[in-house]
C-alpha cells in the first residue's frame, strides 16, 4: 500500500502570517482565494495546528510581498531539506533542476555525504543561499552523524 507523504515548510511563524495578511488589508477569505486554499487552511497556518507546503509557502511569500525571513522563525541552524522545501521544491523538483542523482541529493541532505563543490553550486542556486552556506550546513550535518561535533 502507498503511502502519502505530505511536505510542509517548518518554521512558519504564525502570528507573523496573521500580521502580514492584516497589514495588508486582506482576510483570511481574501488571502485564501489568492493562494488558492480555504480559509480553513490559512486559520490553521495563522494558528499553529497545520503548515502550507512549500508551493502554498512560495504563494504566501509573492502575494504578500515579504522574503521567507519575515514569515518564518529563525532557527539556530536551519537543515537544507528546510531550505529547498522554503524554495518551493520537492526532492523529486530539486533532483530535476540540479541534475544530481537521487541517492546523491537525499545522502547529502541527509548528511550521509558531503556534496561535490559542483554539486553545492548547484543546489545553492536553487535552494536561492551561497554555496558557502550548503558546505557549511552539511559539514556541520555530517559531523553531527559522525559524532565528530
């Protein structure tokens, strides 16, 4: 049997969302027509009990005109799985856009392996943050599945 695996963007701040759709002028109808989801779903992001997926989180960021910094909590050390699903992409977009195999991208999120230079410049174009920032995140990833922290 299948599985449905549902993907979500992890650091929305809600009360941020509630306070850009005001600031606006839109209610939570309004800002629903224009994502395209019920004012059901954008309650339940404006209170904390669901997150939209990363394509409903890249709507949010265009239709209220902010970056992710002003939606989101800032996080000691976000994952680079947090910043492709923040760029709006799936593991199955990502792996199309940058041309790296599958067990490649999914080890190197996952911290089996550190990425190639070529291959961080191409996530980093994608995932819109600085190669620097992709070594970084994986190194620091790696080390801490290693125990070499």
């Amino acid at each position: 049997m299948d599985r449905m695996v549902r993907r979500v963007v992890h650091g929305l701040d809600p009360a941020a969302l509630a306070r850009l759709r005001r600031d606006r002028g839109l209610t939570q109808d309004d800002l629903a027509l224009q994502v395209g989801v019920t004012s059901h779903a954008i309650h339940t992001w404006e209170s904390g009990r669901s997150k939209p997926g990363p394509q409903n989180f890249k709507r949010l960021l265009r239709i209220l005109q902010v970056t992710e910094g002003e939606l989101v909590i800032a996080t000691a050390q976000p994952s680079l799985a947090a910043h492709r699903q923040r760029a709006g992409l799936t593991q199955t977009a990502a792996i199309e856009a940058t041309g790296i195999p599958r067990h490649r991208l999914l080890d190197i999120e996952r911290g089996v392996r550190l990425p190639r230079p070529e291959d961080a410049e191409k996530i980093a174009a994608i995932y819109s943050i600085m190669p620097t920032e992709v070594m970084e995140l994986c190194q620091t990833l790696h080390n801490q599945r290693t125990g070499q922290c």
